[in-house]
C-alpha cells in the first residue's frame, strides 16, 4: 500500500519543479515520483543552525 495519495490527473512539470531543493524527481507515465537528494547534493545549500 502506498503512503501517498493517488491523483486524478496526471503530474505536470509545475509540480516537478516545486519540490524543494532537498528533493529530486521524476515523471514516469504521469506519476510523479520523489526522492531526497543525496547528502553530497545537499553540501552546497545554504541551511542555517537551529538554536536548540
């Protein structure tokens, strides 16, 4: 069973292209599929401490 949840219409490029950087993605036969990028493709991103 599958956590998400499935759409009535098919994925666009709008929808790959509003993952956050943190994620990659692809569109296979209309579902988009996503993924965390590797940490070697997060080193480059700009993420400020959290105080804790």
């Amino acid at each position: 069973m599958s956590l998400a949840g499935k759409l009535d219409r098919p994925a666009t490029k709008a929808a790959l292209e509003a993952l956050p950087d943190t994620m990659r993605g692809e569109i296979i036969d209309g579902d988009l599929y996503a993924f965390p990028r590797p940490w070697s493709h997060r080193r480059g991103l700009s993420v400020e401490p959290q105080d804790g």
